[in-house]
C-alpha cells in the first residue's frame, strides 16, 4: 500500500475539521477524500462555507461615502437625541445589509450566489489545461441524470465538489467564447424557475435538471446562456419530477 493510502485511511474526522477551521477555502487531496466519504463531516463544512458566505457578503456591501453622515444632517432638524440620530443611521445601513441577504434568501438566486460563490472559491478549475476523456465526463453527467447525446470533447476539469444538499460536480468546458463552468448540484425537487443574470460581475444561467440543479457560469449572461445552449447540444437533462415518477424495472 502506498504512503498515499496509509495518510487517507488514518485521516479521520477530527483532522478534516481542524483543516477546515485552518483554512476553510483550501484543503488537502486526503481532506477532500474524507469529505466525499463522510456525511457527517459533509454537514460540518456546509456550516462551515455559510458562515464564510455570510461574513463575505456583509464585508461586500457597498455603503455610499457619506450615507451615515448625511443622514445624522437631516435627522438634527427633527431630533435632539444623539441617542436616535444614530439608531436612525444604524437603521438605514441594517436595511442596505437586509436587501442583500433578500437577495441571496430568494428562492432561485440562490442557486446563482452559490454557483458564482464556488467558481470564485476554485479559480485554479479556469486555469487547467489538462483535456478530460469524453467516456469519463460522460460516466460524470450520466450519473447525474442526463442523457449524452453528443460526447463533450472539450472539458479540462472535472471535480467532485461539496455542495449545499450533499457533493455536486464541478466541471469547466470550452466554447466558441471562452471557458464556462457548468456545477450539478443535488436537489431533491425540481421547483427552480429557469433564470440567467448578472451576479458579482458573472454571468449565470440557472435551470433544474437531471439529479438537482444545473447552474452555468461565463463572464457574462449572454456567455453563460449560450454555454448552457451549448450544454444542451451535448446532453439531454431528464427532470426530476419525471425521473422520480419513472417505476423501477422488475427485479429479476
């Protein structure tokens, strides 16, 4: 056995969540394998990445210069408390940070946030150069519910990734107009309104289909739709209402 084996199978719980606490946005090959492997450990990094999302997205939010200050002016005229001017002001600012979390609470937006927020976390998927055979990227979207009608010929990564729901795949395929990256994240119903915008100066194309959700990133929305028209060329998504509805063949 080599020393490659020896380190995965010693590798235990308490060593994935001191690695993750360590550094939440990188993690060691045996890391990563426990995390496939370990529902339990799975759920702990999924807290883990909400909680980095959420303290990302309240350093994110853009605050006007002088907000804070002009509202102090106008609020002198109709208050002399301290005190309520800047409960006043605290309140203006809370509801800029509300807006954002609604944003990221809606429904299919989501999807979007998640997607752009796992390409930003792996920008070493753009960098790859290495082709990937087509019977491999196949096996890959096959398992996730789709039908190949066309092999991908031009896939230079494919990652098995955890996901909010369990472990989705990450995979980036050239196009005519630059490399896209298509995430399969798992679902267990199909409610997701086709949708393609703008999030964080990335294009998303967001659709249900085969196990889950299927979520297209370019650089921009007309990128990313087309990819995901591209996406269509090659493989035929079955829904998940439909698969579900599908009765088992007969044991034989």
């Amino acid at each position: 056995m080599s020393h490659r084996d020896d380190r995965t199978m010693d590798f235990n719980c308490i060593d994935f969540r001191r690695e993750k606490l360590a550094d939440p946005r990188r993690l060691s090959e045996a890391a990563e394998e426990h995390l496939i492997a370990c529902p339990a450990c799975q759920a702990f990094s999924r807290r883990i990445n909400a909680g980095e999302r959420m303290l990302q997205q309240t350093v994110a939010i853009d605050v006007p210069d002088g907000l804070a200050e002009r509202i102090l002016v106008g609020g002198r005229a109709r208050t002399g408390s301290p005190f309520k001017l800047w409960a006043l002001a605290a309140s203006m600012l809370l509801s800029v940070g509300l807006g954002v979390q609604y944003w990221h609470a809606a429904p299919d937006r989501e999807h979007v946030a998640l997607a752009v927020e796992h390409v930003m976390h792996e920008p070493e998927a753009l960098m790859s150069t290495r082709l990937i055979e087509p019977q491999r990227v196949a096996q890959v979207l096959e398992s996730f519910g789709a039908e190949v009608k066309v092999p991908l010929t031009a896939v230079r990564y494919v990652k098995l990734c955890p996901v909010p729901g369990g472990t989705g795949w990450h995979i980036v395929f050239d196009t005519p107009n630059g490399p896209a990256t298509v995430l399969l994240m798992p679902r267990k119903d199909s409610r997701v309104r086709t949708l393609t915008t703008q999030y964080r100066g990335m294009g998303v194309h967001v659709e249900a289909g085969g196990q889950g959700v299927v979520a297209v990133v370019a650089r921009d929305p007309a990128r990313a739709r087309d990819a995901a028209g591209l996406l269509h060329h090659h493989v035929s998504w079955t829904p998940v209402t439909a698969r579900l509805a599908q009765p088992e063949p007969p044991r034989t």
